[in-house]
C-alpha cells in the first residue's frame, strides 16, 4: 500500500564501491524525483524524470545516474563511492511537474559509506 | 535560483502553547509554498500548503499566511501536542523556466512539544 516505495532501506558500504537504490510509485504519477538530505538535515533536488525523460539535473557529480525503466520507477546509482556521499536520499513523486503540484516522498535510503 | 531562509533552527514550546516558524524567498517568481513535517526515520510529509494567489489557509490546528510583497510565509500551530514534535521544512517552487517544478527548501526547524 506504500505509495513510494524505495529499498535499501539502510545501506552501509565501503568507498569505492558501486550501488543502486531503488524506486517505485504506485499513486500513478507521471513525475518522479531524488532528493539528498544531508547530516544537517538539508534537503536538495539532485534529478527528477517526468514520463522517463530527465527534466532536472542539479550539479551532482557524473557518479551518479538516475535511470528510469518507465514512469513508476526511478532508480538512482551510484559509482565509486566516496564518504561524502554518505547521507538520506529520498524518492518522490507528483502528478506533474508544475508548482503546485503535491510532492510525495518516500521513507528514505540511509547510505553509510565507510 | 531561489533561496529559502527559516527560522528558528530549533523551537521548544510547552504542550498547548502556540509555535510560529517563519520563512523568506528571494524569487518572486515562486507561487507555491508548501510545509512539510518529518519525523524520525522517516520521509517528509505534506501538512498544508498556500498559493500565490491566497494570503491565509487553515487546517484545523495548523494555518500558513504569505506575504507576497514581503516575500515571506510563515506556519501557526496552535494547541501544540507531544506528537507536532518533528522537524518542519518551508519549500518555494518556482514557476519559471528551468526550476519549475523544483521544491527548494528551508534548512527545517526542531519543534520540541513538551508535555
């Protein structure tokens, strides 16, 4: 019944390593996001796909790369990990992409790069 | 792009007084304003949200008022209980260009309720 739905939920890793964290919304959405909170609690779009097409892409760095199979999935990956990667990222969802639109977000992937 | 400024960082307040959090914007482009409450452990969650053209809304316990000319908003919980304890985030999204649909957020505030 989740709405968003994201795993892992916890993920504790070496650096140098690569991961995936997966999405899936099931409210019928046709735009989905990532979001980093950082250890300050900050929240920060890192990209987000309306029906599969990349729409936002802030300045993260080339190791990671969203992939959308199609509208109800974003997963995010993540190559040569480093501890400043460290952090919550989130997955949402919306209707649309315009202000205005309601932003759902999933629980979260906490990710311990150590 | 859109700055986002809140205070306080941290808020305590006895059960049944009332918390105001206050926000600014830079763009006023912006003309969606929604807060979001995260507990711990967990993703943020809708509680209200205001539009440009709309200078107060309530909901229940919870109210939102914006200043356009300002450019800030500000959310009112009255009656405050042990469960409003989380950390409350203001968002701007702007409507324009490359940042529509972007949410950018405050920095959150700790709303402690003590019993």
């Amino acid at each position: 019944d989740t709405a968003v739905s994201q795993t892992p939920k916890y993920l504790v890793t070496q650096m140098g390593n690569d991961k995936s964290i997966k999405c899936e919304q099931n409210l019928g959405h046709d735009t989905m996001y990532w979001y980093k909170q950082d250890s300050k609690k900050f929240l920060k779009i890192m990209f987000s796909y309306n029906n599969k097409e990349l729409i936002i892409n802030e300045t993260v760095p080339n190791r990671f790369s969203p992939k959308s199979p199609d509208k109800a999935h974003l997963n995010l990956h993540i190559n040569s990990l480093e501890l400043g990667d460290s952090a919550v990222y989130f997955c949402a969802s919306s209707q649309d992409r315009g202000p205005g639109n309601t932003i759902y977000f999933g629980e979260g992937s906490w990710l311990t790069v150590v | 792009g859109e700055n986002v400024e809140q205070h306080p960082s941290t808020l305590s307040v006895q059960e049944g007084d009332s918390a105001v959090i206050k926000c600014t914007y830079s763009d006023s482009a912006s003309n969606y304003f929604p807060w979001y409450k995260q507990e711990l452990g967990k993703g943020p969650q809708l509680i209200i949200d205001i539009r440009s053209n709309v200078g107060e809304k309530k909901d229940q316990r919870i109210a939102v008022t914006l200043n356009k000319t300002a450019k800030h908003f500000s959310l009112h919980i009255t009656e405050t209980q042990p469960e409003d304890s989380a950390v409350y985030f203001c968002a701007a999204s702007p409507n324009r260009g490359s940042t529509l649909g972007r949410l950018y957020f405050g920095r959150g505030t700790q709303l402690t309720v003590w019993p």
